[in-house]
C-alpha cells in the first residue's frame, strides 16, 4: 500500500514538471521530510528523458551560522553529492546553500546591536537568519520568472494545528499561494504520508544521489536520546519526531537535541550547551546585563549594554578556540565593531580590536589612524557644540545604515542620539547649579 502512495506522488510530480512551465524551488533543511521531499523529485527529473529535463529546479538551503554543528557538516556533504549528481546527469537542478548577510547575522544582531537572545516573545532570529535570504533569494529569480512552485516537506501528521492550517488552505489544482510572496505556489508533496512511511522510504532505499540515510536516522536517534518509539520493520525502529535547529537557541527551554547529541559522544555539544546556558543569563533584564531603557528611550528592558556585548564577545572568541569551530567571520567583528561607535553608551570602536587582538593576536587596526580621526571628530564637536561621542554615534549611525543600503529608521535613530545629548546636557546643568 505504501509503495502505491510513494508511486502517486512521483506521478503527480512528473505531470507538474511536463505540464507546467513554472520553475521549481525545493526547500531543504536537512530533516527527514525535506530529504524525502528532493529525494522524491530528483527521481521524478531522473525519470524524464534528457531531452525533457527544461525546468529549471533551485534546492534551498539556509545556513544560518549557529546550526548544530554535525547537523550543518551532514547537509553540506548531501548538498554536495545532490549537486555533483546534478552536473553527472545534466539534471537542470541547482543547489543554493543561503546565508544571512554579515550585518544581519545572529552575533552581530546579539554582539554587535544589542540584540536580547531570543525568547517566544521576541523571536527575531527565524525572520532575519532563515526567512529573509530565502524571500531576498526568491524575489532575484521573479525578477526573471513570472512565478515560480515550491516545494515543502510539511506534513498533516506532524501536528493537529499543522493539520488544520494545511486542511484550511485554498488550493488550485493542488496548490495553494505562499502567504508572503504572491508570485510563488506553494506544494506539499509528502501532505499525507505519516512519520513511519517517511522513514520507511528513506531508509529502504537508497538516496539517487549516492549513499543512504542511516547516517540522518542516527542522528535523530542520537537527538532522542537513544529514544525510538516508532517501529518501521524488525531491523531497523524508527526516531519518531526529533527537531533540530540552532545550537545558540534561547527560545525552548532545553535543548533536547544537542544534549541528545552530547549524550550519543559528540563532545562538542558540552561547551556549546554550556554557552547557551550563557545566553540565558544574559537575555533575563534582572542579570544586570541590560539596559535599562529602550533605544528609543523608553523605561523597559533595552538592548545588552556595551559592557555585556564585551563580554559576550571575549567568551565566544574563547569558545571559538576551544571547540575548533569557525563561530564568528572576519566581517561580523567588523561590523560589531561599527555598531558599538553607535551605542547608547558607546565604545570608541576600539573595543573589539582590543579583545580580537587579546584572543587571537589578530591587529584589526591601524591605531594611528584611529586615534587621528578621534582628534578629528573632537576638534568638529567642539566647532559644532555638541559632545564628541554624539558626534561619533550619529556618525556611527549614518555608517551602519550605508553598509546595510536601507535607509527607513536612520531619522528616528538618530533624533533618539540626539535626545539623549540633550538629556545629558540637563543632568550636567543640574548638577552645576
């Protein structure tokens, strides 16, 4: 019985691809249900005669920096292979592995702006790590195609509520509009298939691109703990449901699946979890770590303060050495470096040379240079009347906007610098009268 769903879906597919001239893009997150979902259709372009192989199919993929480390290494290696695969078999697929840009990334946003760690109230992360380099990925191509078909590996049997906004979605000929990109349609091609069945396939056969999936079963095993409540066949039991995400996420309150993987003897998992645990001290206002007014100058909980950013940096940097993990690029300590100049209490925008040289022995700077433009901006705010750090921080500012090419919110932030100099202003008049 399975074997005939299996075989409906790729039928279904092979008429999608033949008898609609829309591209394709295929969501990847490394999970079993999206590896279903490309395994599935690169069998179904397989199946086309060469000569009918058109469409144009884009894999997506979003790193954002922070995944679980063995997590991350398994779906490079699999993009690896599918995209080799492609090129072997003239397949017309491509392979995007999508990235946030530097100044969008988790430590910048954290480190570097201030950035609370995430929590189910103030859930920034998902929209700028995962959501944006897809949307910014898909609007480039419609600029080219009219629209475009996604496919997803969301299923009904995941979850009631999932079941019920699936059941609750109008669909043409099988397909519903994405919510936010209305020149995109959204399939969901593995809709009915329950958790066994999608195992079922993955680990009975083996993947068109080479090799199999025992290595993905593993680490759902490992994730749960050893954990495995679902039966496939005699041999092999099924890991049910895990979910794997970041290894910095603030937002559950344990992260089963790193301390699953730490359990199973991936030791890298001891010190990351650790860190986490870090990050929670640091996102509680009562920790001391925050300011303790907006960026808009408003009396609630604001972002961390310079000197919690500092330390955050200096353990991450010991982490980094520890661990033997890339956890932070060239360009987001630059950009760190920038956003402090702009602070409410700012740094001189020495601040992170000084750790970066202390941790690595690196030179980010010419200090010469550096101590020059400092005599430059005072000798300006003096001429102008206002505080030589208002002057860097508007400047700081204006900089931080040029790098990110937007330009909506620089007036506010900047009346918001400009408020706090003229608050400062007061307080120094007060105490000398």
């Amino acid at each position: 019985m399975a074997a005939t769903k299996y075989q409906a879906i790729k039928d279904s597919l092979r008429r999608l691809y033949l008898d609609d001239p829309r591209p394709w893009l295929v969501g990847f997150s490394g999970g079993k249900d999206s590896t279903l979902v490309a395994s599935l259709i690169v069998e179904t372009v397989v199946g086309i005669p060469e000569a009918g192989r058109k469409k144009p199919v884009s894999i997506l993929c979003t790193d954002t920096r922070v995944e679980i480390p063995a997590i991350a290494e398994t779906i490079e290696a699999t993009l690896s292979r599918i995209r080799r695969f492609s090129q072997q078999n003239n397949l017309n697929i491509e392979v995007n592995l999508l990235r946030p840009p530097p100044e969008q990334s988790f430590w910048v946003n954290i480190i570097g702006r201030g950035y609370p760690p995430p929590n189910r109230v103030f859930r920034w992360c998902t929209q700028r790590l995962k959501i944006d380099p897809v949307t910014m990925f898909v609007q480039q191509r419609l600029g080219h195609w009219s629209e475009a078909i996604l496919h997803l590996g969301a299923r009904r049997a995941e979850s009631s509520t999932r079941a019920q906004t699936m059941a609750g979605r109008e669909k043409r000929n099988g397909l519903n509009r994405h919510p936010d990109l209305p020149r995109v349609w959204v399939s969901n091609p593995i809709e009915f298939l329950t958790t066994e069945e999608v195992w079922a396939y993955l680990l009975q056969r083996p993947n068109p691109w080479g090799g199999n999936n025992r290595a993905l079963y593993k680490l759902y095993a490992s994730a749960s703990n050893g954990e495995c409540p679902i039966q496939i066949d005699t041999s092999t039991p099924s890991c049910g449901n895990s979910r794997f995400g970041c290894w910095t996420c603030t937002v559950v309150e344990r992260d089963k699946a790193s301390e699953g993987l730490l359990a199973s003897g991936d030791e890298r998992m001891e010190q990351l979890i650790e860190f986490r645990e870090t990050l929670l001290h640091y996102q509680d206002p009562a920790n001391g770590k925050r300011d303790p007014k907006t960026k808009q100058g408003a009396d609630r909980p604001g972002p961390l303060t310079i000197e919690a950013r500092r330390e955050l940096l200096t353990k991450l940097l010991q982490l980094q050495e520890q661990v033997g993990l890339p956890l932070i690029t060239d360009d987001e300590l630059f950009f760190i470096q920038q956003l402090w100049k702009s602070a409410r209490r700012p740094d001189d925008g020495g601040g992170v040379a000084r750790i970066v040289t202390r941790q690595k022995g690196i030179l980010m700077s010419d200090w010469k240079e550096t101590n020059r433009l400092r005599e430059l901006q005072e000798e300006v705010a003096a001429e102008k009347g206002i505080r030589a750090e208002t002057l860097r921080r508007l400047l700081a500012k204006v900089d931080e906007y040029s790098e990110s090419h937007r330009a909506f919110g620089l007036p506010d932030e900047l009346l918001a610098i400009l408020k706090d100099d003229l608050e400062h202003e007061q307080a120094e008049g007060k105490k000398n009268v």
